[in-house]
C-alpha cells in the first residue's frame, strides 16, 4: 500500500495572502483628553447656568440639561453600536455629569442663590418703622428699620408643624418691656426663623446676637405658617393682633453684607464641586486607560 506523500507547493502556484488579525485601535492622546474635559466642561456648565440663569432662563436651561443628557446618551449607542468601551465610557461619564450638575445646581439653589436672587431683585427702604404699616412695604426685600429698634426676644415663640419649628419674634422701637409685661405697641413685623429657638423663648434667629443689628432680608409667607405663630403668639403672650398681614424678615446686621455672604458660599461650593468632577473625571480617564491597555 503507498503511502501519499505531500507534493512540494509550486512556487509559481497563486498563494492565499495572509489575513491580519485585526485589533481594537488604542485611544490616542486626544481621545483622552476629550474624556477628561468633555463631562468636564458639560458639568461646569450646567452647574453655572443653574446659579445665575435659572430665575430668568428656566426654559432654556433645562433644555440644555436636555441636549446635554441626549448627547450622553448618544455616545453611549455609539460606543454600544460600534463595541467601543471608549465611546461608552465617554457617554455614561457625561450622564453622570449632567445628573450631577442638576443635583449640585438645585442645592445651590435652594441653599443660597434663590434667596440671593430674591433680595437683588426687591426694593430696599431704611428708617423704617416698627409700628408702621407692613403693608406699606409690600415690595420691600431689605428693610433698615429706625435706630433703636430691637428684636423683643422675651415674646418670642415657636410653632411645630411637620417636625420644623417656625419661630418668630415682634420687632419694636422705644423703651424695652420687661419680661413680666407685654407690649403697649402693636407689633407690625417679626424677625423669623426655622428652627433657631424653643417653643417659649430662646429666640437666636439670624443676627439676633450682634449689638446694633436693626435690618431685616423680608422672608416669603406664602405658606402662612409664620402668620399662624404669630396668631399663637398673640393668643401666648397677650400681644397686639397686628393690623393687616405682617411682614417677616432675617433679622441682619447688614442686608447688603447677608447678600454678599449668600453669593460667596455658592460660589465657593460650586468652585468646590468643579474641582472634585475634575479629580473624577482624571481617576476615570485613568481606569479607562488601564482596562484598554491590558
């Protein structure tokens, strides 16, 4: 029986070429840097537009949010379209940048800027009286009252409602009552609180401790919570039932200075949370760069 023998191949015999093995591309340079400043810069952006837009440009700032999130959302169908774990990365990392900008805006929001944008937004008026009209200032977000004028801290009182306690204190001029005594005066605006004092006294609401304090930033009752302790109070304390609707202010050294304060504690947490989403942004680009590289 013969055996076959393999025949020498015909050097002039067409040869099947050789087929590389394709591999995935490694990200240049670039590709990084656009993952770093990318969700980067969405985030700085939104965050910013949140502490100086919104009031005004509400529509227009949640479209961006929007755009921003679809953009994310693009790269992530991309990246699962086309099995690039860059693309994917990329696309989730500027979802969670968005995510996170609405997070941080609405604290800044709701902590600081609303009420800054409050106050710029009102009308101011110095040497105001205690006993006048609140009426009168109805446009009012800063009020100076006349020199002398104090927080009486003896009838102050706290209303509980849904575990906050809302706390509010008549504001009068003239010779100070004593503790015994109510007032002869009927008080016109309190300084007010949440949760600066017991539910009989102990009023430490605002600038309450600062000698020579007598400014109030007005504070939104639309609620009406504050107009119920004032009711509780009078009933409490045998006060005046003020004539008309109240006004309720922070009492402050300085209006303008409170103003200030607000603009510098939300620019410094937003600065602080920029930064942090940068050192982010740098531990996932990171990560990115070592899980491609193996």
């Amino acid at each position: 029986m013969r055996v076959p023998t393999a025949r020498p191949s015909d050097p002039s015999s067409p040869q099947t070429p050789l087929v590389p093995i394709k591999r995935h591309a490694q990200p240049k340079a670039l590709d990084y840097v656009v993952f770093l400043l990318l969700p980067w810069a969405v985030f700085t952006l939104l965050l910013g537009l949140f502490a100086v837009a919104l009031p005004d440009f509400g529509p227009l700032v949640w479209a961006l949010v929007a755009a921003s999130a679809l953009l994310g959302l693009l790269f992530v169908s991309m990246g699962c379209t086309n099995g690039k774990a860059a693309q994917l990365a990329l696309g989730l990392l500027i979802v969670t940048s968005v995510s996170a900008a609405v997070m941080v805006g609405e604290r800044l929001q709701t902590l600081h800027m609303s009420e800054y944008w409050h106050i710029d937004s009102g009308a101011e008026y110095r040497g105001v009286s205690p006993a006048g009209p609140g009426a009168s200032y109805a446009d009012a977000t800063a009020i100076e009252f006349e020199q002398g004028s104090y927080v009486d801290v003896k009838h102050a009182l706290g209303f509980m409602k849904l575990g906050d306690l809302y706390c509010v204190a008549p504001i009068l001029s003239g010779p100070r009552t004593s503790e015994e005594e109510g007032s002869s005066s009927t008080p016109q605006f309190y300084a007010a609180g949440e949760n600066c004092c017991s539910e009989r006294g102990n009023f430490e609401c605002g600038d309450i401790s600062v000698a020579g304090a007598h400014s109030g930033v007005v504070l939104d009752d639309r609620a009406g919570i504050f107009a119920a302790a004032v009711r509780m109070a009078s009933s409490v304390h045998g006060l005046p039932a003020p004539r008309g609707a109240p006004m309720f202010v922070r009492w402050t050294a300085s209006p303008a200075g409170f103003k200030e304060a607000l603009w510098s504690k939300a620019t410094s947490e937003g600065v602080t949370a920029c930064i942090v989403h940068f050192v982010g942004c740098v531990a996932a680009a990171i990560m990115l760069h070592r899980g491609l590289s193996r």
